[in-house]
C-alpha cells in the first residue's frame, strides 16, 4: 500500500535521529577497535590517523560529529518533551537541535581542514 | 517491546552521556586542529584517572544506550521478537562493553 | 470526470479497480465511493455513519493520507484529476474499504482506556472542577471519536505490532486525569507493559494528521513522565 508522506518537521526529526543513532552504533566498534591498538600496535593507530589527512576522511569525520552531535540535542529535546511541560513549540526546537549540530561539526571541520 | 525498565535505561543512560558528549566534542575541535597522532592522544590521557573515569562511565552508557536502539530498529524495521530480541541486545552490549572498556583502559592505563 | 483507483478484496488477496467518476462541485471523497456503489459496482463494500465528522466510521486513506472521507472535499486532495482509496493502514481488511477494528478496539482495552467509576449508578455523580490543571489536561484529549486515523498514520504501530497506539493511550491519559477514574495504578500499569506508551517516538504524526486537531502525542508524554514518575516513587518506598 501506498505509505502516507510523512514528511512533515518531527517525522524528519524522528527520521535523523533513528538514522543517527544507527549511524553511531556501527561506527562505535570500529573506533574502539582502532583506540585500543594504542598500546599494542601504535603504528597501525597512527597508519589511520594518517589516512585521517584525507580529505574525504576529513569530511566522513564531519558527518559522524554532525550525526554525534544532532543525535544528542535531538534527544535532549525528545526528553525535555517528555518530562518538561509540554510547548508547542517542537517543530522549532527540533530545527535548533540541527542549527547547533551544524555549527558544532562546522567549527570542527573548520579547525581539521 | 520497550517496556518502562528499557525505557528508563535508555532515557538514564542518555542523560549520563549528554555532558560527555559535550565535553569529546569540545576535546575533539581542540585536538584536531593539526592532525592527531597517537602520541598526541597518549600524552593527553595516559595515566589520567579523570579521562579513565571519564571515557569509562561514557563507553558503559553508551554500550546500554546503543543495545537497546539497536534492538528497537531491529524489533521496527526487521521484526524479530521475542528469545532472539533478548539475545540480540546483550549480543550488541556485552562486546561493545569489552571493545570500548579495552579502549579506554589502552588510552587512560599508565 | 475523476480517475478513481480503489483498493479491493482482503489484506490476503488485494487488487486495485479503476473507475471514471463525474466530477462535481462541493464532491466529497464519500460521495465518489457511494457513486461508485450505486452507480457502477454494488459490490463495493465501506462504512460509513453519519456523513458529519462525529462518528468516526468512514476513515480511509486518500492518496496515501488517513483522511475522514465524508469531510475531506475531493477539490482538496486530488492529484492530476486522480484519486486513490485504501482503506485505513495498519489494521487487517474484511473487504474493500472495510478495515476490522477489532485489534484498534482490543488495545483500547487493554490499555485500561475504559472508565473505572469512583461511585455506583445510585449515588450522587461526583462533580468535576472544570479549571483544575488536571482537567484542563484531561479536556484536550477527550473530543477523540476513535475514528482510528492517528492510528493508520503511525509509524510506530506499523513497525511493532504489540504497540497500543495513539489513540487509547490518549483516552488512558485522559482517564488519568480525570478525578471520577478511581484506578489510576492500573492505568499506569497497564501502559508500562511491552507494548506500552515507552513504545513511542514522538514522531507526531498522530497529531499531524488527526481530524479533530488533538495531540495524542503530548498525551503519550504525559503519560511516559507519570509513569517513570510512579516508578521511582515505587523505588524510594521500597
């Protein structure tokens, strides 16, 4: 069946923060993997944050500080929904969450280029 | 599927890690201006309780928090319930318990 | 002369028909699927009661949308000279246009979304105080005719059978804050189980597409703040 367009302010917002998360979760083996060679292997950690000189690494790490940092404020905000009283005021709230996320993973992309 | 136990987990382990997240995001704007190299990373939280402390609370909160996302997107999106959910979601904690604890211990150890 | 593309037969056995429908003015969606019966194919099954947006029969999906089709104009919704009926999503079909409600009606149920009277039928009715906050609270959410449109736009309950829905956990929350319900415990009980109010993700768009402008979503909140609520509570008195 045709699915209803759902693309409205907080079913995107839902969206993100799904996508985000799922992001996160499967980069987070791989990121601890490569720290915990520090001690043992520190030439292959070093051999990855050479290839981190990259400049479609340097954008891959912009993306996951965005995903990072939008997954965190989305969700700060689904809490303050949940456990504040209520404002209407969600669709709004919803478009800072991405305005601070942009502007966080935008500084550090500015400092890592 | 997310009764009021996972949901409070989830909910506390978010609250834990929002300050945290805070704090690796500022860590990470400051230190990577330049590039990093493991000595970098080494000399900044090598024998540090305080970074041990800090990475250590984030990785177990992050391990609850990402195992019970994972097992609503898997319930969501792939239908898979019941014995198979349950193991699923400790299948996802446990190994990124070890994976991010090794981590922290191999960065923060003296 | 509208191109009208009709969902048929059962959720097991579905088709789509095509049918030229006359175009008119002031056409509601109601009134091209009672032509269609009338006029072409007397086998068309829907439902529908009283053509006024009180009853909550005759919701299908227009287009994609949950829509009430006796007060959604056809001038409002058609693409191209097109249009398209399903009947309402996430509920299984008997026939047509026709869903079973059993399962919408079973969760309204076992989310203690019935009333739970604090006095009998002999004794004087217990008076409401109607500017309390309680109250205030308990009226946003009580013009809800279970018209089961909030529960087709879901995502959630599409993706996770067991979850109760929109619609009777508002009904639980507005039963919570009304001071006749003398059984707040089970209320809270029974929307803390596996398929309870935790469930959702406050995608909204129950409230986004609800006929009667209502936000289950703010009451799934409320709901979810009294439940941990209660449970710590339960935890320091322990």
């Amino acid at each position: 069946m045709k699915q209803p367009p759902r693309s409205h302010p907080l079913w995107l917002a839902f969206v993100l923060h799904r996508l985000s998360g799922l992001t996160l979760a499967l980069f987070l083996p791989a990121h601890f993997w490569l720290l915990s060679q520090a001690i043992t292997a520190p030439a292959r950690l070093d051999g990855f944050l050479t290839l981190a000189e990259h400049p479609l690494v340097k954008v891959a790490e912009f993306g996951l500080v965005f995903l990072l940092a939008v997954h965190m404020f989305g969700g700060l905000r689904l809490m303050a929904l949940e456990f504040l009283p209520w404002s209407n005021r969600q669709k709004t709230l919803a478009a800072g969450a991405v305005g601070v996320a942009l502007f966080l993973s935008g500084t550090f992309f500015l400092r890592a280029i | 599927m997310l009764d009021l136990r996972l949901y409070m987990l989830q909910r506390l382990s978010a609250l834990v890690m929002a300050p945290l997240v805070l704090g690796h995001i500022a860590v990470m704007i400051y230190a990577i201006q330049g590039g990093l190299t493991t000595a970098e990373i080494l000399g900044r939280t090598q024998g540090s309780l305080l970074w041990f402390l800090f990475y250590g609370l984030f990785v177990v909160a992050v391990s609850v928090h990402a195992a019970i996302g994972l097992r609503v997107i898997v319930h969501e999106w792939l239908g898979l319930g019941g014995m198979v959910l349950a193991a699923l979601t400790w299948g996802i904690c446990a190994p990124l318990l070890v994976l991010g604890l090794s981590a922290a211990f191999a960065v923060t150890l003296p | 002369m509208l191109e009208v593309i009709v969902q048929r037969g059962t959720t097991e056995a579905s088709r789509t028909d095509r049918f030229d429908v006359p175009a008119r003015d002031s056409q509601t969606v109601l009134d091209v699927v009672t032509w269609i019966q009338q006029a072409v194919d007397p086998t068309l099954s829907y439902r529908f009661s009283c053509r006024v947006g009180m009853c909550g029969s005759c919701a299908m999906m227009i287009n994609g949308v949950p829509r009430w089709t006796c007060r959604t104009h056809v001038s409002r919704v058609v693409q191209n000279g097109r249009l398209e009926i399903a009947p309402l999503r996430n509920l299984p079909v008997i026939k047509d246009l026709v869903t079973d409600m059993d399962p919408f009606f079973d969760k309204w149920v076992a989310a203690e979304a019935r009333h739970h009277p604090t006095r009998g039928r002999l004794e004087d009715s217990d008076p409401i105080t109607a500017n309390s906050p309680d109250r205030a609270e308990a009226d946003l959410g009580i013009e809800c005719i279970n018209c089961g449109i909030c529960y087709a736009a879901c995502d959630t309950v599409a993706g996770n059978p067991e979850y109760l829905g929109p619609a009777a956990l508002q009904r639980a929350w507005t039963l919570l804050n009304d001071s006749r319900d003398a059984n707040r415990s089970g209320i809270l009980a029974a929307v803390s189980g596996k398929g309870g109010c935790h469930n959702c993700h406050s995608m909204g768009s129950c409230a986004q597409y609800c006929p009667n402008a209502l936000n289950p979503m703010r009451a799934i909140a409320g709901l979810k703040r009294e439940t941990v609520k209660a449970a710590l509570r339960r935890k320091r008195d322990a």
